[in-house]
C-alpha cells in the first residue's frame, strides 16, 4: 500500500517541472504575505473567517436540503373512481343498514307477536275464569232459590201446622169456654141449684132462667146433640154432650132447633123458650151432669170455665 504523502513532502515540489515555477511563485507570495502585520492582534485572519462563514453556510444550507419539504394540504379532487368507491360503500353501508333495521323490525314484530299471545292466553284466562264464576254464580243463584222455595214450603207447613195447632187450642178453649144460654139482660135467674120447696118433689138440681116465651136458647158449650124429645116433668129437652162426656139438659122447651147427631157450637142456636113439662111459666132449666153422672151446680161449672151467669 503507497504511503500518503503531504503538501510539504520535498519530491511534489520537484517532480513537476511544469508547475515547479508556480509552485514557487505561491511560496513567495505566501512568504511575502507572512511577513505583514495583522491589524487586530489574537483574531483569524479574513481569508480564515471567511473560509468558515462559507463552511457555515454549506453545512446549513445541507441541513436545509436534508429537511421534507412541507407541501401545503390540497383536498384531493375527487375523481369518478372516488365517486364509485363512495357509492359502493354508501350501498354497503345502506345494505348493512336495511338489513339491521329489517332484522330489528323482526325483532320487534315477535316481541310484539308474543305480547299479543301473551296477552291473548291472559285474555283467555280471564275469560275463562270469568265464565266458571259466572257458572259457579249461576250454580249458586239456583241453589239458594231451590233452597229458598224449600224453605217456603217448609215455612208454610210450619204455618199450617201452627194454624192447626191455633185451631186445636181454639177448639180446646171453646170447649172449656161457656157462653151465656139466652142474651144478657134478657133474662133472670129465678131459681139456683139446691134450692128446696113445695113446688119440686125434690130440691132443685139445676139452674132456672126467666124470659119471655119463644126466646132463643143458645148452646152453652160445644158438643154433639145426643137427645131431643120431651121428658115427663122436663118437657120438651135437648141433650148435648161435650168431649169430655159431661151432659148438658136444656129443659121446658117450646120448641127444638136440633136434631140428633147433629154438631153443635157453643152460642149456636138450639131451641126456644117455653114452659112444658111442670113448669109454671116460660123459663130455661139448665142441667149439668158431669160424665153423665149427677147433676152439679152449673154456676160453679161455669165460672170455672170462664163464664159467670
């Protein structure tokens, strides 16, 4: 490998002749220029200040030319292969979109297909619900009815029972209850029970009642006409016996109003007022006999009854 060799190596100087001459003219110029004084002592020399004020320059001027260069922002004209790009991405995009909204609506109409037969079954229910408790409130509207009419009939039976049973007492009071034989204050009692005189063969056994002849007599107590017919020193008399067996004689009659067997009630019309029999004027004798036994007071028969002659 050759060795480098500097300016100032002696064999440059010498080896060309052609420029030996000049190269030895720079010399004393240099030399000749050497040996001037600088005005400002301690700084570079011009040739030297302007050597680096150019290197500055091309060092700068090669950062410069290394820098990218900032081009100003031009919107791009849009061509018709842009216009086609948009286009075909704007149907896409429209597409996508379309098939979204499609499947949304979808989405949407089951949603609103399952609330209606959701609410259709509910509808449904209800409807069914409703009809079993309108059934069941029919079944029921019924059964208080039958019930009620049974009640009404059972209601009426009790009624009818009852008025049975009001009938029986009624009866039963009838029967215990006397009435007056002849209308108070058309009569008077002329003779009483036990009394004695010449006028009787013996003391009297029953109840004389004084009125004008023809007036009416009147069943005491309820019972059944058992005699009716004229009786020795009784004259005409009528018989009426009462459930309980006792005998009522209506005596001295003028005439009968009654036949045998036939049923009769206390205040019911039986006969009139005369004076057959041995009697001395036109009077009423009524008897009492117990159970067809004998005769009793009828005064005190007849206030134990409710009655006072």
């Amino acid at each position: 490998m050759p060795s480098r060799r500097t300016a100032n190596e002696g064999p440059d100087r010498t080896s060309n002749p052609s420029t030996g001459g000049k190269r030895r003219a720079v010399r004393a110029d240099s030399l000749h220029t050497g040996g001037r004084k600088k005005l400002l002592p301690g700084l570079p020399s011009v040739p030297s200040l302007v050597g680096v004020a150019a290197l500055a320059l091309a060092v700068a001027g090669a950062t410069i030319s290394q820098q990218p260069t900032v081009q100003p922002t031009v919107p791009p004209v849009a061509t018709a292969g842009d216009v086609q790009k948009v286009t075909n991405q704007a149907s896409v995009l429209n597409a996508g979109s379309s098939t979204w909204s499609g499947s949304a609506l979808d989405d949407r109409a089951r949603a609103v297909s399952r609330d209606s037969q959701r609410e259709a079954l509910q509808d449904a229910a209800v409807a069914e619900l409703q009809a079993a408790a309108e059934s069941q409130a029919k079944e029921r509207n019924a059964a208080l009815a039958a019930l009620a009419a049974s009640a009404e009939q059972y209601a009426d039976q009790v009624a009818a029972r009852a008025a049975e049973r009001a009938a029986a007492r009624a009866a039963e009071r009838a029967a215990r209850l006397w009435q007056l034989p002849l209308p108070a204050g058309s009569y008077r009692l002329s003779s009483r029970f036990g009394e004695c005189s010449y006028l009787w063969a013996n003391c009297h056994t029953g109840l004389d009642f004084a009125a004008s002849s023809g007036s009416q007599i009147y069943n005491v107590a309820a019972g059944v006409v058992t005699e009716v017919g004229y009786e020795g020193s009784y004259g005409n008399r009528t018989v009426v016996t009462l459930p309980d067996g006792t005998d009522m004689w209506y005596c001295h009659q003028n005439s009968f109003a009654v036949s045998v067997g036939d049923q009769v009630a206390a205040g019911e019309l039986i006969g009139y007022v005369g004076s057959t029999g041995n009697s001395t004027g036109p009077h009423l004798h009524l008897e009492v006999h117990p159970g067809a036994g004998d005769a009793v007071d009828p005064m005190g028969a007849a206030l134990v009854r409710g009655l006072q002659f």
